[in-house]
C-alpha cells in the first residue's frame, strides 16, 4: 500500500507519516529533505538560488542517497557522500528550499527520483504534492492542516530544541511566506488532492492524528 501525506509546512506531516510508517512496518520516504538536501548544496557551493539554471547544474552534479537506519523510520541523508542529515534542517536552508523546489525542471527530476523509490513497496511518503504529483494512485491520501499559529508553535519548539533562537512572529512570518511560495508557484503547487482525507491538527496530538490514520489504513484494508 501507499500512503500519501501531504499539507502545509509544520503541519506535523514528517513526525506523523514517520510514526505511521513505523506501526506498519513500512518505508518512511521524506521528500522535503530531497529538496532541502539540494539547496543546502546550491548554498554551500556559493550557487544562486534564485538562479533556475544554476540550480538546475547543482542538482546534475548530485548524488544524492537515503540511508535506512535500524528502523524503518529512521534515516541518514548523504550528498556527494557527506552526511548533511542535520544541516538541512538548518534555519538558512528553510528559508531557500521553497525557491529552490519551484522550478519545474528540478520538481520533474525529484518526483522521477521519488516515483522510483516508491515503486512496488509499502511507503508512507510526505511532501507537498504526493497525492496529487508524485503517487497519484496512492491507496490512501492524507492532507494535513493546522492553524498557521499552531504550526509556528510547533517549529519554534523544533528550532529551539536544536538550539536555533528565533521568536514566534519571525516564524509565523517565515511560515506564510513558504504557504505562499509553496501554494503559488506554477508546477505542481501544494493544493488537497480530491480524494484526499484532510485532518485538522491543530487540537489533536500526534497520536490522535496517528491513530485516525491507520483506522482509515484499516478501513481501507478491510473496505477495498
Ligand atoms: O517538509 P519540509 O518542510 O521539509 O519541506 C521543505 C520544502 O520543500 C517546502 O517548503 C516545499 C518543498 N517541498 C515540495 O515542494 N514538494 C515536496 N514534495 C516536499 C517539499
């Protein structure tokens, strides 16, 4: 089976599809770190990010490898055979990543890259434009939403944990400019595929949100 999680940045897509996976026993497959993982190179090679074509040439060059930890959940990101597993998490990479996964020529080259590691096997896969793009024959499709001041919340603490100081207003604004960026842009934007089943975190925790999703597995497994 294959499940398609998609919504907006800091709807808790990651923490949930990566929990999902590992109930089932399933391959977790974290598209935004592909896209995070290239404009982390674009910037530490001194490249525009702005810059369509030079983006395009950084990502030639890229060898880009997800690395399977013990569990199905857990993985490590290597470029160019260095491990940037935490740098592309950085504050710096957050704010490009938009820009940079806006281009078409780059979006056609991840979503071939990521078809191709869904192919045949059980994932849990989350993203932007899964159920609509990437897998749109997903056998279950997730959107997730939340309250933009809720999902700030939630990265602030993020960001905090791994010891980045920012305030609350700088990442709300941070937010709305990605939510923009990401449901404007002209290929493939981030929108609710129609047979998406949409789930509003904003009063759930994760394990609320997690169980109504594998009831619907369930359903699904049972129904159809
Ligand atoms: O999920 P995330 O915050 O790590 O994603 C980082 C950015 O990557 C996000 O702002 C938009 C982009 N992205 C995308 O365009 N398509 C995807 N399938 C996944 C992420």
């Amino acid at each position: 089976m294959q499940i398609a999680i998609d919504g907006l940045a800091g709807a808790g897509k990651s923490t949930v599809a990566k929990l999902v996976a590992e109930k089932l026993g399933y391959l977790y497959i974290d598209t935004g770190a592909m896209y995070r993982a290239l404009t982390y190179l674009v910037l530490q090679k001194g490249a525009d990010p702005g810059d369509e074509e030079s983006v395009f040439h950084t990502l030639r060059g890229m060898d880009l490898q997800f690395h399977p930890g013990a569990g199905t959940s857990s993985y490590r990101v290597t470029v160019n055979g260095v491990d940037v597993t935490e740098r592309i998490r950085h504050p710096d990479v957050g704010k490009f990543v938009s820009l940079v996964s806006s281009y078409g020529r780059v979006r056609e080259a991840m979503v071939a890259l990521q078809q191709e590691l869904a192919e045949g096997r059980n994932v849990v896969m989350d993203g932007r434009d899964i159920g609509t793009t990437v897998l749109p024959n997903a056998e279950l499709k997730i959107f997730l939403s939340a309250s933009v001041e809720e999902r700030a919340r939630r990265r602030l603490n993020e960001l905090a944990a791994k010891g980045y100081d920012l305030t609350l207003a700088k990442v709300i604004a941070d937010l709305k400019q990605r939510d923009h960026i990401d449901s404007t842009r002209a290929v493939s934007p981030l929108r609710k595929a129609e047979d998406a089943v949409e789930i509003d975190t904003t009063d759930l925790s994760i394990d609320q949100v997690v169980e109504r999703i594998l009831a619907l597995v369930a359903w699904r497994e049972t129904h159809v």
